[in-house]
C-alpha cells in the first residue's frame, strides 16, 4: 500500500468482534480478514489450503484462529464454527470463498457450475444459517457476501459466473427480510475487475485480455484494497441501517 493510499484510508475499531472469513487463504478474502484482524477483531479464517492459513495467522498473532475446511462440507463447516462460537458470540461473516471459470456456450460444463454455485452460495447460506442460531448470533450481527459486477453486466464466457453471483445477490435480498426480525444485517459486495490470483489465474487471462479489461474500467483496474474499505465499512455500525444491498464497487465498469 502506498503512502497516499495509507492516508486516505478510513480507520475502523472492531476489537472485541468476532468474524468468520471464508476463502481467507487468497485475494480479497484474505485481504479482508487481515484488516478486520489489524482493526481489534478475532477471526475465524477458513479455506481450503492450511500452508497458506497458517501464514496467514503468523500475520496477526492471536487475532486469527483457522480451519482448513472446504465450505461445501457442511458438517465439518458446523464443527470449525462451534469450536469458534464456543469461545464468544459472533459478529459475523464475510463470505469470500468462490472461484471463475472461462466457460463458453461451445465448452459449457455442468458439473463445473454446479460446483461454482455450491462454494459462492450454497456454502454461504449454509454459513449464514449456521451463525445466526441464538447460540451464536451478537445484537446486530452483519454478514457480507462477495458478489460481482458479472451479475450486473453480461460478459462472454462467463454465463454461469456471472448466473452464480446473480443469484447471490438474489439470496442476500431475501436472507436479509430475515435476519431482520433478529435484528442481523446482510449485503452483498459486486467488485470489477480486481488484480488478485483468481483473475490471474482465470483461463482467458493474457495481457490482451489484461489491457481490455483495464480499458473497461474508467478508473483502471482494482486493487484489494479498493474492496477491503467498503466491506470493513458494511460490517460495521457505520451501516447499521443497509441491509439487502448490493454495492457496486467497480471503477466505473457498469456505469
């Protein structure tokens, strides 16, 4: 981060708070459970890949607790959150967890958007049903999931991502008449296109493809960190009255 962006960044205090991250190993989710942790929070950290989460816990000793689970695994999910849950109250999520696929109509693959629905949304719902029980649930528990500017915007070759993350933010919609009644939150997050190792590691990523996209975005391509705020922003009390949103973030992609 460079020394203007540190300036200009918005500080937020979330110590005492206790928020799960799912797809905590990598990119934005990770991005984000290092912040919430440097802002006073204790975080669950959850993903796939334990090297990578243990690292990821040397970062902020004491703040981050992990477990290598995959989400779509509802039982060892349940047991990694009740380990969690046994030590306080939980605040709540982000659910970060997710991957892109290159898939055109000619090469369309099932089983390969089933998986990718199963990991964003279905392993989120899970997440969120799980945490919301009395025994878990702090006053005012916010949740976010992770979303993207492909459910606002068609692009070719992304016709089961981009459904994906339409229906996330369809879930977000109708889970957040819910968790009302408690008094919990939920929004979703739809950033463009970000420099992360799941953009870079996207089957169609080439340069060429790379300076298209750059051109797309009036603002230039993203950053972590350009996610990062906005979601620290939705899980605190400053958004205390959003709930059922969707936040484009998107450097003028969709505009």
């Amino acid at each position: 981060m460079s020394q203007e962006e540190q300036r200009v960044m918005v500080e937020f205090d979330f110590t005492g708070r206790r928020y799960v991250v799912t797809g905590a190993s990598s990119g934005i989710g990770r991005a984000i459970a290092l912040r919430l942790a440097s802002s006073g929070a204790a975080i669950l950290a959850v993903a796939r890949r334990e090297a990578e989460l243990r690292t990821l816990a040397q970062e902020c000793p004491g703040q981050i607790e992990w477990a290598a689970v995959d989400v779509t695994d509802s039982a060892s999910l349940a047991t990694a959150l009740e380990a969690f849950g046994a030590k306080g109250k939980i605040h709540g999520s982000v659910h970060a967890a997710g991957f892109a696929a290159f898939s055109p109509l000619r090469a369309f693959e099932k089983r390969q958007a089933e998986a990718m629905m199963a990991v964003s949304l279905w392993a989120g719902v899970e997440l969120v049903r799980i945490l919301s029980r009395k025994k878990y649930a702090a006053a005012g528990a916010a949740h976010l999931f992770l979303a993207s500017v492909a459910a606002e915007r068609g692009q070719i070759g992304l016709s089961a991502y981009g459904a994906t993350k339409s229906a996330v933010v369809g879930a977000v919609r109708s889970l957040s008449r819910e968790l009302a009644r408690q008094g919990g939150r939920i929004n979703a997050l739809s950033p463009g296109w970000v420099d992360t190792s799941l953009t870079k590691g996207a089957q169609d990523y080439t340069l060429q493809h790379r300076e298209v996209m750059e051109a797309a975005h009036p603002l230039g391509l993203g950053q972590e960190e350009y996610i990062v705020q906005p979601a620290l922003f939705l899980l605190s009390d400053g958004a205390k009255w959003m709930t059922g949103a969707n936040v484009v973030v998107d450097g003028g992609y969709s505009a």
